[in-house]
C-alpha cells in the first residue's frame, strides 16, 4: 500500500489545493464532528489564523487529515 502525503496549504495558510480540502471534509468529521456546516468557510478562517493542512492519500482516497501550526519557541 503507498500512502502519499500531500499538502492542502502553503506555510502562509494559503490554499494550494482546493480538491484536496473538499476529499479531507469527510476523515475531518469523523475526527471533529462538531465543525460547522460550511466546512471549507471554517477551515479557511483556521488557516488565515496560522494553521496548514496535509492528507495521506491512499489510492486515490483521503486517509487520514493533519492540521497543525509550526511554532518557534526560544525557551
């Protein structure tokens, strides 16, 4: 089995793959059911906050969904 790992956004939260972000909807709610009708809406609001967005991919099909922030601390 070939898992790819594609990124949805850019480091800036820029959407750099909308078909992707539409696929993850499906892996994110069964994560976060609690996210809001307009997902895409949400999740664009999430990445102008700093966050970006990868999915594995396997065959062809969203797998598993990462949001996340990098962070740099200088403790």
């Amino acid at each position: 089995m070939t898992v790819n790992v594609l990124p949805v956004t850019d480091a800036k939260g820029a959407v750099t793959n909308a078909d992707m972000l539409v696929a993850a909807e499906t892996v994110h709610r069964q994560l976060r059911p609690h996210l809001p009708e307009d997902y895409v809406g949400r999740m664009k609001e999430v990445f102008a906050g700093g966050a970006e967005m990868a999915v594995a991919v396997v065959a062809g099909q969203v797998a598993g969904v990462a949001v996340f922030r990098v962070l740099e601390k200088t403790h």
